[in-house]
C-alpha cells in the first residue's frame, strides 16, 4: 500500500530574520528580509519543491508569527494538519547576519518557543505510519516535552516500517553541554536507518576529536545502516557499514550564504533515496541543491525546484553517477 507521504520531518520551525544589508556587521544593518525557517522545516519545503509529497510536525504559537509560518507552508503545500498551536508560547525566531565568505552569525529566540512544547500525544496525531520516511533531529532533544516526543517519533516510526532518518543537527548554545547531546542523540541514532551531520556534528555526537573515521564507526556501532557526512565545498562521503567509505564530488560555486546549505543538502539527498538511487548518487543530488542555495539569500523560501537542479547540475559537468530516469 502506496505511503501518503514520502517524507515527514519533525522539529523546530521559525521566522527567520535575515540581514538586507549582506557583508556588514550587526551595527551597520538597517532591514530585515523575513522568512521562514528551522531545520526540519527547511527539509520539509526542499523535498516538497523537488516533487515529493512532505508532512510536517512542528508546534507554533498562538501569535501572527504562527500565522506567518504556517500561512508560507500552506503556499509551499506542505501538510501541516498534525502541527498544533501552543497557547502561551512563542513561536521561535532567528536573526541572522551574513558576511561572506566565512562569517555568518545567527542569534536564536527559543526560550518558551512553542516547538519545545510538542509531546507524545503530538507525535500520536501525526501521520508517522503513513510517510515513507521520517526525519528527526538532535534539537528536537534539547528540552523536554519534545525530547521525550522525539524519542517516541522514531520508535512509533520504526515500528511502522518507515525510514528513519537523523540529522545530528547540534547547536551548542541550545543544549546544557556537549556532554548531555552526545548521550541523548547517540540514544535517538540507535532508532535510526540514516544518519546526516557535518565534521563538528559528529564531533559533538561522538567525541571523535576530529578523527571521521572513527567517529562514523562509532555512530554506526550505535545502530544506522549507514552515515552520510556533509563536509561543505569538500562534497560529501558515504559511510556504509561492512563498506569502505565513499567520497562523492561537491560542485564548485561561488558561495554567498551557507546558512540553511545542509538542510538543502538533506532535501535533495533524500528525494534521490525516495527516488531509489545509491546513496552516493542521492548524496550528489544533495551536493547540488546545497550548492544551489549557498548563491541565494535564504533557505526555505528559496529551495530549488526539481528543473532547476537538472539546469544547474547540466552546466557543472553532470552527475558523475548514474540516476534512474
């Protein structure tokens, strides 16, 4: 029986601000763009402007900010039915500045945010059995109630028979100490089928001191078939238990803002696992839409569509690896 939906992502949601003013600090912006954002909202809008049918669970509150966001992924045709709203609570908020070519700071707003009220009785309204694919995140397990939600998302998911699938997602200034992150997501990984971070991610995840290698077989060790590690204008590399690990190629571009680049890095990594191809080949799709939205603004609101990762991969030398049509 055919899934509802391919992906369901779970976790934060926002109104991003974003500096107009790109390459000055703090003092010297005068306007703000405002979208939308959050790590497994970002996804959700990625993999739904790529041509797959995307649900997601996230709480907001009872404000115009709430309305902002969930009026953006009604346009987006993301399935928010299962979202609540949390009465008292605030949506959360980001403010960001951007200053190419390796400064990007980022404030977040999340004390009594709405996302950190979601609970098991959340999860048990959302249409977990019938996604294809489930993702969660590490700050879905920063706070409780959504820690213990997050939890109760993977094992009601695993048991259903979806994908599982982790994005380490780690922000330090979120999480009482690396200490507690690495204990709590090492238990969430252990439900999981895929695991995505970056090299600080696994890191924090591990306390690898740096070393991927055994980082990867840690996290493995813990339970995921397989980790994919985003490692920026470096591409990205394939580990596969029992397999050596695979590099896959990034493609070259001249980067403006890589605020939000993993999130659209996961979007298209998983449309090419929904799509059934290798997991270095779905790794190369997500290469591209990363390396598309490093040129442009934001995140959510400016994903690439499914046409313009054909047009932009054709003018950068092609897949190197071998799709289904």
């Amino acid at each position: 029986m055919p899934h509802r939906f391919d992906v369901l992502t779970m976790g934060r949601s926002s109104i991003d601000l974003y500096a107009h003013q790109i390459g000055v600090p703090i003092t010297s912006v005068t306007s703000f763009d405002a979208y939308v954002g959050g790590c497994p909202t970002n996804i959700a809008v990625g993999v739904r402007r790529l041509g797959l049918r995307s649900a997601l669970l996230t709480a907001v509150g009872d404000d115009q900010v709430g309305d902002f966001v969930l009026s953006f992924l009604e346009r987006e045709d993301v399935d928010v039915s299962a979202t609540p709203r949390k009465r008292g609570k605030r949506t959360s908020a980001v403010v960001l500045t951007i200053q190419p070519p390796d400064r990007f700071p980022l404030t977040f707003y999340r004390e009594g945010c709405a996302d950190r009220e979601l609970s098991r009785e959340d999860v048990d309204r959302a249409p977990l059995a019938d996604s294809a694919i489930v993702v969660l995140t590490g700050t879905g397990l920063s706070h409780e109630p959504s820690r213990a939600a997050t939890m109760h998302a993977a094992e009601r998911a695993r048991a259903a028979g979806s994908r599982v699938v982790i994005d380490l997602d780690y922000r330090g200034d979120q999480w009482r100490s690396r200490e507690e992150y690495e204990s709590q997501v090492l238990r969430l990984v252990s439900h999981a089928h895929l695991a995505i971070g970056t090299e600080d991610e696994l890191t924090a995840a591990t306390d690898d001191q740096g070393r991927s290698a055994a980082g990867a077989g840690r996290l493995l060790a813990s339970g995921p078939d397989a980790f994919v590690l985003k490692r920026g204008g470096e591409g990205a590399r394939v580990y596969e238990r029992g397999k050596a690990p695979v590099d896959v190629a990034p493609f070259r571009i001249e980067v403006l803002n890589v605020l939000g680049a993993g999130d659209a890095f996961a979007a298209g990594l998983l449309y090419g696992l929904r799509r059934g191809w290798t997991l270095a080949c779905a790794a190369r799709v997500g290469n591209a839409t990363g390396a598309i939205i490093v040129t442009r603004h934001g995140c959510a609101n400016f994903m690439p569509t499914w046409p313009e990762v054909e047009a932009f991969v054709a003018s950068h030398g092609g897949w190197a690896c071998e799709p289904a049509a």
